[in-house]
C-alpha cells in the first residue's frame, strides 16, 4: 500500500501534500524535521490521508489533490474538522 497524506502547519495554517509507502514513519520524519520541505512549518498535524494500491495511483492522487480542484476537494471533504 502506498498513502497520499495532508499536513497541516499550526505555524503558518498551510497544507502540505505528499505520498509514502510508510505513512508512520513519513510523518515522525516530518515532525521530526527530516523532512527538508516542511521542517521551517513545525509543528505539523496530520489532517488526511488516503491508501493506494500501488504507486502509480498514488503520484497520481497526490498530483491532483495540489491542484485547486484537489484543494478544493480536500476543504469540503475536512469542512466540519476544519471549521471547527
């Protein structure tokens, strides 16, 4: 299984969007700082995440949810977490 995940920033409020074949491990790089992309948007949270049976879907899942159609797909799909 491949995972396409959603970070969100408490630093700034922005997302970040990317795919790993070990979520768990993935995130504790990122909230760890390893992770060159998002160690200056500590402290991230993990909002969403999606599994994929190989890794194809995945590039091509993560590829569209950073387009505003995808953006826009994941802020009606997190409405209520968001919000509230």
């Amino acid at each position: 299984m491949y995972y396409v995940y959603v970070l969100q920033s408490k630093k700034d409020n922005k997302n970040y969007t990317g795919y790993t074949k070990n979520l768990k491990l993935r995130f504790e790089l990122h909230r760890d700082g390893k992770i060159e992309s998002t160690k200056d948007r500590r402290p991230l949270k993990l909002i969403y995440y999606e599994a994929c049976l190989n890794q194809q879907d995945a590039t091509h899942r993560e590829k569209y949810l950073k387009t505003t159609y995808g953006k826009r797909y994941i802020k009606s799909r997190l409405k209520s977490y968001l919000t509230g």
